[in-house]
C-alpha cells in the first residue's frame, strides 16, 4: 500500500492521538508578557503554522506571523513567543531562524520528532513537543502538527478549549462520511487530470487552498495555482486573456465555507460565467461541519484525498519527491 494512501486514511486516528498528546503537555505560561507570535516552518511542516493563523484570525488578542525563511522579523524581542516547527528537526531554514530567536531571548518552543532542532531545545532547556517518529513526509504529519500548536495556545490561555470539542466531533463526522469522501475526491480528481488547477476562495481560506496547492504537487506531481477573492478581482482576473491556448487547459476550482465574507460569495458568482466561458465548469469544493475547523479538516482531508488519486489518474508514485531529496543533497556538500 502506498505511504501516502495509509497516512491520509489515518487522519482521523492522527487527530485523536495528537489530542491526547496535546492534553499531556504540561507547559508554564510564559512569565514575561507576551505580546506577539511567531512560527516558524517551511512545507508539510510550515503549512500547519498558516492554517492555525488564519484559524485564530479575529480570535486571538496579539498578531501571529508565520515565517518562512532563514530570518526572523526584527519586531522579535522576549516579549515573543517563538515556536520552531519542523517535523525531522533537521529544517536548516527553521534551525537558523530558531538560533536567530534565541539571541533575541524570545520565548521559544521548539516542535518535531527528533532531530538537531529537539537536541537544541534539550541542551538550552527549551519547552518541546515531540512528535511520534517514523515518517518520511511531513505533508503526512499535519494533524500532529495543527493540534500541537493550537494546543501551545490554548496552554498560554491565548485561545479556548472549544478546538478540543470540534476536533472530536470531525473525528467522528470524517469516519461516518468516509466513503462519500472518498468518492467526491475520485470524481474531482478526474475533471482534474491533464488541467491546471486554479484555486479561488474567500482570503480566510486561502491557508487551506495552499495546503491543497502543496498536496496537489508533492502527491499528484502537478502544478497548481492558489489565488483570493476580493484580491484576484483587482488584477489577476484582467489576466484571463493570453495566452488564450492555455485557457482551455486551466479547471478553475472554488473552495467555500460557510466563514465566507457575503460579499466575496456575490463576487464569486458573478465571476463564475467568466471562467466558465474561458475555460472549463467549475469545480465546486464546500466545507462541511459545525465550525470553521472542523469544515478545514473537511477540506484537508477530501483534498488530500483528490491529490492521491490524482497521483493514480497520473500514472505516478504519491509517496517519492525527488527534486526535494535532490536538492538537499546538493545543498548539504555546500556546508
């Protein structure tokens, strides 16, 4: 059986284990006050970071900003807290902005596996999560990741425990729904198969159409393009011109939520007979549940599930990402 195949049929298992671990932690509100977030991490490890930020958007006293890069923001002092995330804790790039953090004397918590990044937090007395070992793909990983952080915030009595309940009740909305999933996911995944996907969604959504884009090319090996509504009617929408024998090949795909902003919902619409001419029907994907994280693991786990079928509509192994492991290696003789 395919890795990847295995992982995404246990997401729901992932957010059980990965709340028990959550409710394990015995983690000491900072003493200094904290006025501002910053996560770190890059991919499968990274993504989680944006979707718990635009989770807690509008819910959260202080701002989060994720970061993606080998530097930190020059607001980071130790009235930050800084969490490290990188489920090999090998990532070089969250490994320097981590030791970056350090001489700023943040208040840093270090998440992952293993690696140099757990071996920091032990030798300078950090605060760590560690996440059970063993997989190759951080991508596979997210359920660990999302409910380590959200459960970093609600030890630091920055958010409420309500994520606890509505992760619990998706578990059980996710296992009823399974083979409806599954199928959904198989029928998208062929409208799919030889188009460029095009995501439009609210700007609330646009972490989770991001984590479909990533899933879209790690798993299927296919490009894919993520845009936001109310921004891509300012510009991107005067692009839908040239080069006109592209157009047919692009399959615009319009993510929902019942969070979306009234008004983004009016565009979309009126958007949709303008897409349609240019080029295919649109695919429409909505978020079921009760809350707006329980409709984002909806949505995680139905796309996931599209970009592994996709990955057989292509022809190809889901779990290998060769330019990836390439890539490091070159990168690992330049040290």
């Amino acid at each position: 059986m395919s890795t990847t195949k295995k992982y995404i049929e246990g997401f729901t298992r992932q957010l059980a284990e990965a709340l028990r671990l959550g409710e394990s932690l015995d983690l000491v509100r900072p003493g200094s006050d904290i006025r501002n977030i910053v996560i770190a991490g890059m991919g499968g490890s990274g993504i989680g970071a944006n979707l718990v930020e635009s989770l807690t958007f509008g819910r959260i006293p202080i701002p989060i900003t994720v970061c993606k890069s080998y530097s930190i923001p020059q607001f980071v002092s130790p009235h930050t807290l800084f969490i490290a995330c990188s489920y090999s804790g090998n990532t070089e790039e969250t490994i320097a902005a981590l030791n970056k953090a350090m001489l700023k004397r943040s208040h840093v918590i270090a998440i992952a596996s293993g690696g140099k990044l757990l071996e920091i937090a032990k030798e300078y007395n950090l605060f760590y999560i560690q996440l059970p070992a063993g997989s190759d793909s951080p991508r596979a990983m997210l359920a660990y990741n999302m409910i380590a952080l959200l459960s970093v915030l609600y030890h630091t009595n920055l958010i409420g425990a309500a994520f606890i309940k509505e992760t619990e009740n998706a578990i059980q909305f996710l296992d009823r729904g399974e083979k409806g999933i599954q199928s959904e996911a198989e029928l998208i995944a062929k409208k799919l198969k030889g188009k460029l996907p095009v995501i439009y969604c609210d700007s609330r959504l646009h972490a989770m159409a991001l984590r479909f884009q990533q899933q879209l090319n790690e798993n299927a090996k296919q490009l894919a393009h993520v845009n936001t509504f109310p921004e891509m009617n300012h510009n991107e929408i005067v692009g839908w011109r040239f080069p006109e024998n592209i157009l047919p090949l692009l399959q615009v795909v319009y993510m929902y939520s019942d969070h979306d902003h009234e008004r983004v919902e009016k565009r979309m619409e009126i958007c949709r007979e303008f897409f349609e001419r240019k080029s295919n029907p649109i695919i429409d994907i909505i978020g079921e549940g009760a809350s707006l994280l329980e409709q984002y693991y909806y949505l995680i786990h139905l796309t996931d599930w599209v970009s592994y079928y996709l990955a057989k509509e292509n022809g190809i192994d889901p779990d290998p990402v060769e330019p990836i492991v390439q890539l490091k290696e070159e990168l690992e003789k330049t040290k």
